[in-house]
C-alpha cells in the first residue's frame, strides 16, 4: 500500500457563515493542494469536508497519516464515537441526535477503503502545512462563487 499524508482544515467566517476547506496531500516528492467553499455551513462540516475530500481524491486505497487541528474529528473517530452513533441510527444517545450525519457516513465508509491514522496538530503553532491548509480553507470561503451545502442548508 502507498503510504500518503493528507493535511486538512476548515475554516468558517461566522458559524455558520461561509466556509472552506484545504487540503495538501502528500507522497513521495508529490505534493496536491486541494481546497473549496460553501455559503453557508460550520466549522466542523468544513473539517470533516478537507478529510472527505482528501480521503476521495486517493486513486486506490493507501495506508494514510490524516494530520488535522480538528479535535472533534480526531477523537470522533479514535474513541470509536462516530460508529457508536452509526450503530444507533446516528444518535448520541437516547436525546440527542448526532450532527453532520451525512458526513460521518461518508467519512466512515472511506476510512474503510484505506488504512487511516488520524493525527490531531495543535492550530495556529507553526506547523507549516496545517498553516498552508488554513490560508487555503480562509482564501476558499471568501470566494465570490460558492458551493450551497445542501445538506447542511435543508435542516
């Protein structure tokens, strides 16, 4: 399996308000920056969105190190949180509904195709790429044209 690293983040100017998403992917001496962004959605969807869309652009399933200042996203899936909710119809518990379902569903189905280690990087501390990836998702959510989050904007 190619091993590949993929760094993400997301960004929102409100929450919700406009939003974006960078990406970097990296293997060997290659090197992609990916990014995009939506007119109305939150933070969280936008981290999930530059692990999603990292995760698709992979042409065959790669053994992959996914670094992210997403605390929410890393420990959703390390401490097993996001397939509990999976298991129970995507309820966090007998109350309360988990959030972006949709994109848990896709993320989790990804992470099936590849082997994924996620890696939580502390934000705005220097780390060159997690740097880069903010300017990306900040540059593609002031964008003129932007995505609709579909989803998102139905609730």
């Amino acid at each position: 399996m190619k091993k590949v690293q993929i760094y993400t983040d997301g960004a929102c100017s409100g929450n919700p308000g406009k939003g974006g998403y960078g990406i970097i992917l990296v293997y060997n001496e290659h090197r992609k920056e990916l990014s995009g962004g939506y007119r109305l959605t939150t933070n969280n969807r936008m981290e999930m969105m530059a692990a999603i869309i990292g995760l698709e652009a992979l042409k065959m399933p790669c053994e992959v190190s996914l670094y992210t200042d997403s605390r929410y996203l890393v420990d959703a899936i390390t401490k097993g949180w996001a397939k509990k909710w999976q298991a129970n119809g995507w309820k966090r518990n007998t109350k309360e509904t988990a959030k972006n379902p949709d994109l848990w569903q896709k993320l989790l189905t990804l992470c099936e195709e590849h082997e994924v280690k996620f890696i939580w990087v502390k934000g705005h501390a220097g780390h060159s790429e997690n740097e880069q990836c903010d300017r990306l998702a900040v540059t593609a959510a002031q964008q003129s044209e932007l995505a609709i989050d579909e989803i998102y904007e139905q609730q």
